[in-house]
C-alpha cells in the first residue's frame, strides 16, 4: 500500500467519483483508476460502488477512511519537520474551529501568531455539519477550537482564557437605565436567540436564568452562531455574545450591555495525542501547552460543548 493509492483514495471520497478527483488531482482518469484497482487488489475487496453518477463507499471502504486519513496526515507531518529543519519552507498550519470562537479569540491568535511566523501557511475551517472533536480525532484537521469540554481521553488539549460574554440587544431596545448592567432577574425576562441544547452558551443561559428562578424564553434556536448576531439586529430576540462579536454588532445599530455579575465561556484547542507538525507545534507552545509532556485531561475544563 503506497502514500499515493491512499492520497488518490481520499480524492475520490472527498470528490465523489473518479472524473472530479482526477481533475482535481491533475492525473489522467485511467491512471487514478489503475491505482484505486491496484489498493483494492492488495486490501482483498472492493473500496466503492461504481454508480452511473459517481462512487459510493463500499462498508470496506468505510473501514479505510478514517485510517487513510491518519496516514496522510502523518506523513505530512514527517515531511513538514524534515523541512523545517532544512529551513526549506514554513509550513502549514490547519485549524478547525466553532464559528464564534474564529472570530475572537482565533483570529487575534493567529495575527499573533503569523506576525512571528509570517511563512506559514493558515487554513481555518468550520466543521459545518460535523464536530470539531470529531474532525480532528478522524486528521481531517490537525488542531480544534471549541468551547471548553469535559476531558476527552483521546484527545490533548490546552484551555484558553476566558471570555466575557455581554447582552446583545435589537437596535431600539431599551435596556433597564443607560450605563447600567443587566441583572440576571433582568434577563430572564427577555427572549434569546441562542444556540441548541448542550451548547455551552445555551447550558449557561439556562443556569443563570434557573438560578433567578425562571426558565429562559427561547425564540429561535440555531445550530448556526455565524447566524446570531443577524437574527438579533432584525429584531428576533437577545443574544449573549463575545466582547468581539457584540462590538461588531453595535456598529451596525444592535444595543450592548454589561451583564451582572459576569458571564463566562473557555475554549479549549485540542489536537490528537502524538507528533504534532512543526507549524501546530509552535502555535500550541505559543498558548502554555506542551505537546511532549501531555498528560490526559484532568478536569480543568469549566463548560460543556
């Protein structure tokens, strides 16, 4: 089994079919079929249906993935060390993260982080209908932001600082007396737009109106954070929000106020346990962690998802 059958069985799976991952391969359709035909011949069993419209996984193909993906991604990270110490070229750094955290802290991280590493290459992605947990376990990206989670066994990680979440209100609103905080009393009496049960902001949302004796009042609920601060400005309800995305909200017309006492989120960067590429390495060293001495978690995270 060769790196290039693997590289060209992940094409056709992230393509889905022969003709998309040999344009996007930049190799003739014949050779990516001889060399799919090839691993089949050597792992016993056929990897896809051949469909009239492209491919399907076949359940040994399914099999593959997952470890396809891993083996590309170490070899790439073999390959990236070598470079790095050949001073060849900077290298690559790849971030998953949930959306609102792209926005503060990651961007500002990243700033940081390419103002002393400008070669380096950075692709952020969302993990869209997936999990961030779930896309770095699998090498579908080397490092993972998140809100700060119970301990995962497989998985390494470092907490971020906090983040001050703030009351994001529809422009117009008028809140309580101008220049004062909002009381937790207060915010059981407005309606929220916020995210899904057992999100992290959703599970502090609740906690804080329960312990004000109400239950919170939901008007729209959405998987989609990038989808918060507009439902907001169109009216739709309140939000809480990062310090970062509520500023932005304000200029375009929304209310912000101070909640009292404060609310709070952590997130969490998490990669998978083993050799880390010189870029993810540097990036992690960067916020306090220390990939060579990391132990399992121990419980210092303080939210949930």
């Amino acid at each position: 089994m060769e790196r290039r059958q693997l590289e060209y069985f992940l094409a056709v799976v992230a393509h889905g079919g022969f003709t998309s991952a040999a344009r996007a391969l930049h190799v003739s359709q014949p050779s990516l079929s001889h060399a799919i035909a090839t691993l089949e011949g050597e792992v016993g069993g056929q990897l896809f249906h051949r469909l009239p419209h492209g491919t399907e996984l076949t359940p040994a193909g399914e099999a593959l993935v997952r470890p396809a993906r891993q083996i590309a991604r170490d070899f790439a990270t073999a390959s990236a060390s070598v470079r790095e110490v050949l001073g060849l070229e900077g290298g690559h750094l790849d971030i998953v993260s949930q959306t609102s955290l792209a926005v503060d802290p990651l961007a500002g991280l990243v700033a940081g982080f390419l103002r002393d590493h400008p070669r380096v290459a950075v692709r952020i992605s969302d993990p869209d209908r997936s999990t961030v947990e779930h896309l770095v376990r699998t090498g579908q990206s080397e490092l993972g932001l998140l809100n700060s989670t119970p301990a995962a066994a497989d998985l390494d990680g470092v907490d971020l600082r906090e983040q001050e979440l703030q009351l994001v209100l529809p422009p117009g609103t008028r809140a309580g007396t101008a220049g004062r905080p909002v009381t937790h009393e207060e915010l059981a009496a407005l309606e929220f737009v916020t995210t899904p049960a057992g999100t992290s902001t959703r599970e502090l949302l609740e906690d804080t109106v329960r312990g004000a004796g109400a239950r919170p009042r939901v008007a729209v609920e959405t998987a989609h954070r990038a989808m918060l601060s507009p439902l907001v400005l169109v009216g739709a309800g309140a939000a809480l929000l990062p310090r970062t995305m509520a500023e932005d909200a304000a200029a375009k017309g929304a209310v912000v106020c101070e909640v009292e006492p404060a609310l709070r989120v952590r997130a969490r960067l998490v990669w998978r346990r083993g050799p880390l590429s010189p870029a993810a390495d540097r990036f992690v060293r960067r916020l306090g962690g220390d990939v060579r001495n990391a132990e399992p978690e121990s419980g210092t995270a303080q939210e949930s998802r």
